[in-house]
C-alpha cells in the first residue's frame, strides 16, 4: 500500500523543514506528500517555494482558513491507497507511521487514530492538565454521539483509506475538523482502530496554537454532525 501523507501548515517556520525531511525518511517509492500552506505570514512560505522536490506537492491558500480548510485542499487531490494526517510541528513522529499502518496490513481497518492516551507509547511529553481533560471530555462527548470507545478523538495523527476519507464532504475550516470528520465516517459505519502513539506536546511559547475557542467549536460540532447527519 502506498500512502499520502498531507500537511496542513500555518506558521511553522521553526519546524516545517525538520518535519519534512523526518516525512521523507518514511516514504517508499510510491508514496507523495502534500504540504498545505495555510497563509502562513512567518517565512514559512518562503521556505517552502525554495523546495524543489517531485515527491512533495505544495498548495497555497489565498488567506488563512483553518486546519479544515488546508485538509479539504490536500483531500481534493489525487491520492494514494492511504491517507495520513501530519500537523508540520513536531508533536508526532513520522517514524510511526509503520504503527498506523499495521492494522491496514493486519486487519479490515479502514480508519486508524494514532492515540496518545492508550499507555503503551515509547514516550509523552508532560503539561497541560486542562487541555487532557478537555480532550477526554470531548472524546467521551464524541463517543456517546457515535457509539464507538475512542480515547483520543483530537489526535493529530490520523490515517485513512483513501476512498473512506472521500466518502464525506469536510465543511469545518477550524478545528472542529476532528469530531466532524470522526462523526461522519463513524456514521457510515466504517470500521475505526487505534495504536499507541508516542507525542511530544509543545507550550503556546513554541508555537502551540489550538485554545479554549476550538474546545467550545468543538462542542458545537459534535452536536451538529451528531444530530444533523
């Protein structure tokens, strides 16, 4: 199976290189990368119009929309048999996309998170006790709406099958990205798996963008994909 691993970017000036090159290292013959600059204002554009490489595609927003938005974009695409999620910071580790693929290999999987919170991953950077809480209580909130046991629906870290993530037309350009995107395809009945993923969380000081904002967006997506689809 080949994979496309697709980027939504805003502002990663400090890590989108180092992201890139750690991207490539687990990329077979085959598999593409999509970077979507969100409108970045921070030189992070400047260094990705200095890229020369046939393996990356590179796509520009004409304002700053959102991580939705930016997915929505690299989604319209043409992609490969499996589609993964990568934030361009540095909170998770593109050697584990052999973890997010196994249960494509193994089993009938058709969506797998990358979890943070299922106890066996090599290493978890520590802080931020409120953001935990808030996203247990919006995974717990996402699972009552689409009967599945998840633990970690905000992961970042997400991969599907190509013709699964096609299936639904995204509508969020924030991040209320993630419940609906887990709604849709949960109410589709499409078949979810999980792995433990290692996750190396940064502070708002290195460049951490997601807030209080997006938790109540959040909410309200949650009911609104819940309810409505």
């Amino acid at each position: 199976m080949n994979k496309t691993i697709i980027i939504p970017c805003f502002n990663e000036k400090q890590t989108i290189l180092t992201v890139i090159e750690k991207v490539k290292k687990n990329l077979i013959d085959g598999d593409e990368l999509i970077i979507v600059d969100d409108f970045s204002t921070d030189g992070t554009r400047d260094l990705l119009k200095n890229l020369n490489d046939n393996a990356i595609k590179i796509k520009y927003h004409d304002q700053n929309y959102g991580k939705g938005r930016a997915i929505k974009t690299a989604l319209n695409q043409e992609l490969k048999d499996i589609v993964i999620i990568q934030d361009a910071d540095l909170e998770y580790n593109p050697d584990e996309y052999k973890i997010l693929m196994q249960p494509f290999l193994d089993t009938n999987a058709e969506v797998v998170y990358g979890s943070r919170f299922l106890g066996t991953q090599q290493y978890t950077r520590l802080h931020f006790f409120w953001h935990s809480i808030a996203n247990k209580i919006l995974t717990l909130m996402c699972n009552v709406i689409t009967n599945l046991n998840m633990s970690d629906m905000e992961t970042g870290f997400k991969a599907f099958k190509k013709d699964v993530i096609k299936s639904i037309d995204i509508q969020e350009n924030s991040f209320g990205v993630e419940p609906e995107i887990t709604i849709k395809l949960a109410k589709k009945k499409f078949v979810f798996f999980e792995v433990a993923i290692s996750y190396a969380g940064r502070s708002y000081s290195e460049g951490k963008k997601i807030g209080i904002k997006d938790a109540f967006r959040a909410v309200y997506c949650i009911f609104y994909y819940g309810l409505r689809f």
